[in-house]
C-alpha cells in the first residue's frame, strides 16, 4: 500500500528539515518555478520569509495540524536542538534578507515592535512597504543577533545606540549602519544600507536635462565660489555631490570631505567621518581643512552660522565649496542664509549657483494606467495643469512588488547667480518669479509636471511638489 503522506526525495531537497519543522511547512510540488508547501496557516508574512529564506516563489496550501505532522514526521528527521524553533530568526535567514533588502534596491530596513505583534518594512524608492511579521516572542532574538553584528551591548535596552555592519558578498561590499532606539515595547531598529563605492554614480544619469547639466557643470567647474545644493531628507543631494566629485576628480586636485556618515568612498578623495562627541563638527574640521592645501572641499550640510561662515571663508580665499543646505527652492536658499546672519553681500560675492533637488518615484511601465484627470480624485485644494487632460496612475504587479512604482527619477532647479542677481542678493530682494520665467528657468513644478505628461510619473506623487 503506498503511503499517502510520503513525497518524493527531490521534494525534501528544497529546505532542510530545521527549516521545515520551524516553519510548519512541507514541499508538496515545485512547478512552474513555483514551490507549494503544506502549512497550518496561509499567511503573506509566512510566504515572504519563505521567498527570502529559499529564493523562490512560494505557493502556501492550507492543511490540518494533524495531517501537517504525519507529512513531517514521515519525510524529515526532527533535530533534537532546543532551538530549532528560532532558526527562522538565525544569522541565515537575516543574511538572506540583508542580500534581498540590496538587491531589490531598499536603502533601509525597518524593525518595530508592538504590543502583540513585531514587524519588519522594507524602504523601496522612498516608500516603507511591509514585508512580514515576527512573533513577539522570537524579536529579541533577531534584535541581539543583530546588535552582536554592529558591535552593540545586548544588554544595553534603555538607551539609544549606533553601530555599523560590514557585508561582503562574491560581487560586491557595503556598509550598513544600525540605530536601536527604545521603545515602549522593545527596541525599534533601523538598518540604513550604504553603498561603498561612487565610481558607478554619473551626473549624466541623474535626472538632468541636457540645458540644466550644461549650466550645473559650467558653475561646479569655476576655480572658487560655493555651490549649493537644497532639498529634504533622502532627496538625493549626497549622490549628486558625489556625481559632482567624481568629475572634478583628478591628480592635480586635492579633495577634501567632512561628513556624517560617508555614505560612498571615491578613490583620490581624502574623506573625513564627522564626530560631534570628540569636537570633529563640521566648522571646526573646516578650520583645519584650509591648512590642509585644499582645491576642493565638500561639507556634508550647511546646519549652523558657524559652518555657513567658515564655508565662505573658504570660497573667498580660491577653494571650491561644495554643501548641501534644507531649504524647499533653489532662490529660498539665500533668505536662509540670511536668516542665518550672513551678510547678503558676501552671498553674492561666493555664491556659484543654487541647486534644488527631489527624487521623484517612475511609475511601472508594466502596471501603469492611463485614465482621464478628475478633479474629484484629488483634495478641493488642487488644480491641474489645464493641458493635462490625461495621466498615468500606479497599479501594482509582482514586478514592482505591488507598489505601482519602479525606481526614482531626480529632477532639479537650477539657478546660476549671474550680475543681474548678485543685484537682488544685495537689495535684499527675493522675489524673483518674473526673471525666473524671462531667463527660462525651469523650476520643480514644472520639471515634475512634465514627467506627468510623459507619463513617467503619477499626479498622486507630485502633488507635494504642486502645492508648495
């Protein structure tokens, strides 16, 4: 008599048996690229550990426990570890799903914990998705195997710590950092995934246009001066002036950075980690700098007077200044600076140019629909351009894993200082709108409005930007 509950041996190949009793899962099929399991539940966070864990697409077919245990016991052997209940939660599986966070393209990884439940988000172009949940029990074991990685105490719960994971794989190496934060219910970890090497970053695939990629490297190529680029947090200002280091590269430059944290390494640039804790701040590394025989020197962020002032010092005695400071438009970013305390007219004697930047989610080109505008999809506040009659929105497909979007886009508002606005910096005049729309450049708005109408984009995910 053949034994129902027996399955084949190339089935019992796919996972160990650790891995079938900790989950509760049997391989029942594999076709089409697809494994079916056996489970006691079907659960999209069972299913997502399980395609992180395997590298495969995972079906789940609902069965009883009692017939779960006869497929167990019959086609896997039971380890006798105590632990065999937390191998979901093991240095495997949390390499397994470091390797997926990098290779989708998630820039950080989200750990949380709540009363009755623990989950983990993925941030993809922008966005946090969540990817599966964790049983309250087994979340400290994933938060000390994680703190053991970045060098952290484990037994330190109540205060906050920061730490760093080095990841070498057989293609490539990055640097992950790690902030633990105490929370109600446990320790909420974010892990911030950072790219070591620059040299792949090019200004030309950025998001410029052919006239505002003219105009960028016109002003980042003068000999001194300050270059200044705006925008909020994760807007893509750090991967523009490394774009931007990597062309003024050479041997005959000397390059120096501070920054918090150094998010990429360019071979023949001499870069510096700032450290608050130690005195290492930005004004204070600058000072330094500038004994240091610059060319070039590229602070992470304008955030005080005293860096604001250092960094003119530096542009007024020939070296090139290149920073970031947050401000929503290209021209707001002299009226912060002045708001600062910086005399206008020594903004207009080093300022080079004023950049503003936002990264911009591209819609899938396998999902996207094209539907009519209707005002009523949007708040009563929003008015659409009045040419727009059609736009694309996002659907979702398991190529974009069901977000609608694929990547990011970067668009840019450039505003070269010329003489004619040397004379509004020193007058103190910041409205420019009319010489903005006489000189032909192009703002936010109007660089995302187009990316609407090429249907790159969605109004759903400019309408920030459209009602600024």
């Amino acid at each position: 008599m053949v034994d129902t509950y027996k399955i084949p041996a190339e089935l019992t190949q796919l996972i160990s048996s650790e891995q079938a009793y900790a989950y509760g899962v049997v391989p029942v099929s594999d076709e089409n690229g697809v494994i079916s399991f056996k489970s006691k539940e079907d659960s999209e966070a069972l299913k997502q550990e399980l395609r992180i864990v395997l590298g495969r697409e995972v079906n789940l077919l609902k069965d009883s426990p009692k017939n779960l245990n006869k497929y167990l016991n019959l086609n896997f052997r039971k380890s006798r570890s105590k632990d065999t209940q937390s191998f979901s939660y093991s240095n495997d599986f949390l390499e397994k799903l470091l390797a997926t966070a990098k290779n989708i393209g998630s820039s950080d990884i989200h750990f949380e914990a709540f009363e009755t439940k623990c989950r983990v988000r993925l941030r993809l172009d922008g966005k946090l998705k969540e990817y599966f949940v964790v049983p309250i029990e087994d979340y400290p074991v994933i938060i000390n195997k994680l703190k053991i990685k970045a060098g952290l105490d484990i037994s330190e719960k109540r205060l906050p710590q920061d730490g760093r994971i080095s990841v070498k794989s057989p293609t490539e190496e990055y640097d992950i950092r790690v902030s633990s934060l105490p929370t109600l219910h446990g320790e909420k970890m974010v892990l911030r995934i950072l790219s070591k090497d620059a040299e792949h970053i090019q200004l030309e695939d950025l998001g410029f246009t052919k006239e505002e990629l003219r105009t960028y490297q016109d002003c980042v190529k003068k000999p001194n001066g300050i270059v200044l680029i705006s925008g909020p947090t994760g807007s893509g200002k750090t991967t523009t002036l490394y774009a931007t280091l990597k062309l003024l590269n050479d041997e005959k430059t000397n390059i120096l950075t501070i920054e918090d944290p150094i998010e990429y390494t360019l071979e023949g640039i001499n870069q510096v980690q700032l450290r608050e804790n130690i005195g290492l701040d930005f004004s204070s590394t600058l000072r330094t700098f500038l004994r240091q025989d610059p060319d070039i020197i590229m602070v992470g962020e304008i955030r005080d007077v005293k860096t604001a002032n250092m960094a003119i010092r530096a542009a007024l005695t020939g070296h090139l200044v290149l920073s970031t400071i947050h401000t929503n438009s290209a021209w707001a970013t002299v009226s912060r600076l002045v708001d600062m305390g910086i005399p206008s007219f020594l903004i207009a004697s080093t300022l080079n140019v004023s950049v503003a930047q936002r990264l911009v989610r591209k819609l899938c080109p396998d999902c996207k629909e094209e539907k009519a505008v209707n005002p009523s999809d949007f708040p009563m506040s929003f008015k659409a351009p009045e040419d727009l009659k059609l736009h694309s929105v996002a659907v979702g497909c398991t190529n974009c894993f069901y977000t609608g979007y694929n990547g990011r886009k970067a668009i840019y508002e450039i505003i070269p200082i010329n003489t004619t606005l040397l004379k509004y910096i020193k007058a103190n005049d910041l409205e420019i709108d009319a010489y903005l729309k006489e000189n032909g450049i192009v703002t936010l708005k109007e660089n995302a409005i187009t990316l609407v109408k090429k249907g790159l984009t969605s109004l759903e995910e400019v309408y920030p930007l459209l009602n600024t």
